[in-house]
C-alpha cells in the first residue's frame, strides 16, 4: 500500500477523533481509552508542564518559543522524548537547549509535532486497520512511520531513527502527549 493511501486511511481511521473532547468526554472515559485526561480544562502547555518525566522536552518547548503552539486552540500530539532519551544526547542535548542552536532545536521540535488529536489507540486501530505501517507528516514536514508488535506502538523517522511509547499518554483540551523514550533526532 502507498504512503498516500496509509496517509487517507489514517485521516479516515482517526478524522472523527480530532473532536472527541470538545464533546464532552469524561475522566472516566478517557482513563478506559488508555490516555489520562488531567483535569479536563488543562491545556497541552499546562500539562505539560505538570508532567514529572518532561521536564526537558518542557524546557525545550519554552527554549524554542513554540510552547505557545501548546496553549492555543489548535489540536495537536506531541511525540514528547522523555528525560531519559535526552540525556542519551549528552553534551549535544545540552547545545541543543543554547541561543545558538535554537533553528535546529524548533527543526527537531517541529519534527515530534502531528497535527490532531491522535491517542496510542487510535495509532493501533488504524495500524491494525491497514494491515501494517501507517505513515503521517510532521509539523516539520518529514515522515514519521507507526508500526506495532502486540501492543508496543513505535514511531520511526525515514532514516530508521525510532523510538517506542513508553508510560501514559495524556490528554489535555487541545491534543494529546505521547512520551517516548528517544529523541527523533536525524542520523
């Protein structure tokens, strides 16, 4: 199957999510669909910034200027690379975060950014619904391919970078944030 088509069936899979919690969906709901909703009124940049575990990827938004991309109206999903996957960058990580670097650190940021409201279930229901990968572009303007073995979900760049879904996602008003344990960072 061509990337075009997985790209329309993943519209089709997940075009009626996009609006699910401007309908009034409940905590109970959501702890059952596998994402936690933090109190149903916080925005991703709240959110965000509650979380214990992305606290650099959270550092990293506000670095860049694009947290406010988080605070709007938009729906968007963050692949947000937890603590742990940056400190694997190291010394490299830690340029990323300087006034210098900013153009590569919105590139890579852009690069974690989906537009919509896209939940791990909703990723897996269109995987299973494809038979197998399902490409989807980035904010940034590259590829990401999702494939699943069971109920473990990853997420890879064209160049074969990738990373798996770790812990909880959280649903917030405006989108949803996926943490990953690696840094979607080019070759």
């Amino acid at each position: 199957m061509t990337k075009t088509s997985n790209r329309f069936a993943l519209a089709l899979a997940l075009g009626g999510l996009v609006l699910l919690p401007a309908c009034g969906e409940t905590a109970d709901e959501t702890e059952n669909s596998g994402a936690t909703l933090s109190n149903g009124s916080q925005t991703m940049a709240a959110t965000l910034g509650d979380a214990s575990d992305l606290s650099t990827i959270n550092d990293a938004l506000v670095s860049s200027n694009l947290m406010g991309v988080f605070d709007g109206v938009g729906s968007y999903t963050l692949l947000a690379p937890n603590d742990a996957a940056f400190e694997v960058l190291g010394e490299a990580g830690e340029k990323l975060l300087t006034e210098e670097q900013r153009p590569l650190l919105v590139g890579l940021l852009r690069d974690h950014m989906l537009p919509g409201y896209l939940r791990p279930e909703d990723i897996l229901s269109a995987i299973e619904s494809q038979g197998g990968e399902v490409t989807v572009t980035t904010m940034g303007g590259s590829d990401v391919v999702f494939s699943s073995e069971g109920e473990t979900l990853t997420v890879a760049r064209e160049d074969g970078k990738s990373a798996t879904f770790v812990g909880n996602a959280e649903a917030a008003t405006n989108g949803v944030i996926i943490p990953i344990d690696s840094v979607l960072a080019p070759q």
